[in-house]
C-alpha cells in the first residue's frame, strides 16, 4: 500500500490529549497532511529518519527536563564518566558526542556552572584545559541513566530484536556513507 493510499486518524483524543498509536502506522505523507508525493523514495526516507528522531530526541528531552539538563549535556557527562580520572579536553569530548554540538566550550562551562564537572590546566602543557566529571556529575547520571534507559526501552519496546539488529545496520550503512560532514558533498 502506498502512502498516499493510507488514511490519517486523528492524533487527538476526545480530551485533547495525543491519541494512542495506530496499531498500523500512516505514512509520513498522510501524517504530514501533505498533498504531494514526496519526489523520491530517498527523499521519503530521509524525511522519514529526520522526523523520527526528532519525535525520540524530543521525548527523551522532555524525561531528562527535571534533571536540568539535554540530551547533549547528558551525553557530555557520560562520556566524561566512561573517560574516568583523566577527563577529556573540549575537543575529544566533541568527537565522541553522538549530536554535534557547535559550542562545546559553552557546553561544559554550562556543566561546571551546575557543579556536574570541573576544569583545570594540563600539568605539561598549560594551554590545554581537561574537563573531568565530578561528584554531583556522577550522581546526576546515577539518577537519570535509569529514566534514560526506561525511555529508550519504552519507545523501541515495539520492536522485535531482529527489527532492532536491521534498523541498526541500515542506520550504521546510511551513516557510513554519508561519512563526517564537511559542507562540501
């Protein structure tokens, strides 16, 4: 069945509120209201993935809200955790974040306003700044690794470990090669 072919419920219930999902998903054509095919199968599936990920990434924002603090911010403190008693200076933390943040500095200096890291010069060369992850870091992500993890859980629970182990390898392909964006492709 195409998407153009597919009928669009409401997403809103009698009260207002989100409707529970379809048990067969509508295209994003028909989701997007949108009268006009898409002008081609590879424009249909980027949308696709950019539409998908904003709705996850959004959802996930909204648990980690409470906790003061993003998604990236959040990513930060875990790679700082996985990076233990040496730390990592802005620009290894900036390769190792699964969104590219274009102000890394701000970003840990935001974390270090909060108590979440601390920043000191390196002993042999005092140009180079290491960031570590403190004390209050370590407990911020004790708190939130459970509600990020239920999160993901939840939101994928849908899908079986085969659709998981597939959405996987077509993503890791598609990523592969598009390879590091420089602007230039």
């Amino acid at each position: 069945m195409t998407a153009a072919k597919r009928t669009l419920p409401s997403t809103r219930s009698a009260v207002g509120k989100p409707a529970a999902p379809t048990s067969k998903p509508i295209g994003l054509q028909a989701e997007l209201r949108q009268t006009k095919s898409f002008d081609s199968l590879h424009a249909e599936a980027f949308l696709n993935l950019v539409r998908t990920s904003a709705q996850l990434q959004h959802a996930l924002h909204l648990k980690l809200k409470p906790y003061g603090m993003t998604e990236t911010q959040y990513n930060s403190l875990r790679i700082l955790r996985g990076a233990g008693l040496n730390g990592l200076t802005c620009a290894e933390i900036a390769e190792r974040l699964v969104s590219q943040d274009p102000d890394i500095t701000r970003l840990v200096a935001r974390l270090q306003r909060q108590g979440l890291v601390r920043r000191q010069r390196g002993e042999r060369d005092r140009r180079v700044v290491v960031t570590k992850i403190t004390a209050a870091g370590l407990d911020r992500l004790k708190e939130a690794d459970p509600v990020v993890n239920g999160t993901v859980n939840v939101l994928l629970s849908h899908l079986s470990s085969s659709e998981l182990k597939a959405m996987i390898d077509l993503l890791e392909r598609a990523r592969q090669f598009a390879g590091p964006f420089d602007g230039n492709k």
